[in-house]
C-alpha cells in the first residue's frame, strides 16, 4: 500500500474513533457497490449518516471539503441510495451527508473537522 493511501486509512480510522467518541454507532467501513464507496455509514439516534472522509495535507489546491465536487455529491448519493435498496431495514430512517476532513497536526496525528449536513441531496 503506498503511503498516500496508508494516509489515508489512518485518517478514516481517527475519523471512525471521533465519531464513536461523539456517540454515533457503525453500520459499515468503506462500503462499495458499481456506482462508488462510502468510507463510513453510522446511525446516530435514528438518522443514518453517510460519512465522506477527506485527507488534505495542505489548502494549495483547495481544502479538503473543495475536492467534493458535484460529481462526488451525485456518487454519493448513488451508492447511499444502493445501500438503502440493499438493507431496506434502514429505510424508514432519516438520512444525511456528513463530511470530515482530515490535515495534519503537530500535536496529534490529524486535526478532524466534521461538517454535519455537508450538502442537500
């Protein structure tokens, strides 16, 4: 695995651990179908909260909220829409899109930022 995608993961693990810490339970990690993946689905009370985790090591082409354009937005909610078909015993739940992003950080591994409703489907 090369070290941007180890990166990577390390940050979907922190981002995992944030929002457990923060009372959310796990559904699915990285969950995948034809259309893309979603790197974390979890329920929080009765909301189930598609999560996109973004790892930027500096803002130079744009943070890391700005690299989700439309097209990431409409895969999203593609593959979100698959999962509902798939486990229709999540159907009757409400939904969101949440975001956290990822940078480095001197005192810890990574600075969490986590945007709750990052955008309307």
């Amino acid at each position: 695995m090369n070290e941007h995608l180890k990166i990577g993961k390390a940050a979907e693990q922190h981002a995992l651990n944030y929002l457990k810490a923060a009372g959310l339970s796990l559904i699915a990690e990285n969950w995948s179908c034809r259309f893309g993946e979603i790197d974390l689905i979890m329920l929080e009370h009765n909301t189930v909260v598609f999560v996109e985790v973004r790892y930027r090591k500096n803002a130079h082409f744009g943070g890391a909220i700005d690299s989700i354009d439309h097209n990431k937005r409409d895969k999203l909610v593609i593959t979100a829409e698959y999962f509902l078909n798939e486990y229709p015993q999540w159907l009757e739940h409400s939904c969101r899109f949440d975001v956290i992003t990822a940078r480095p950080s001197k005192t810890q591994a990574f600075n969490l930022d986590w945007i709750q409703d990052a955008f309307e489907t």
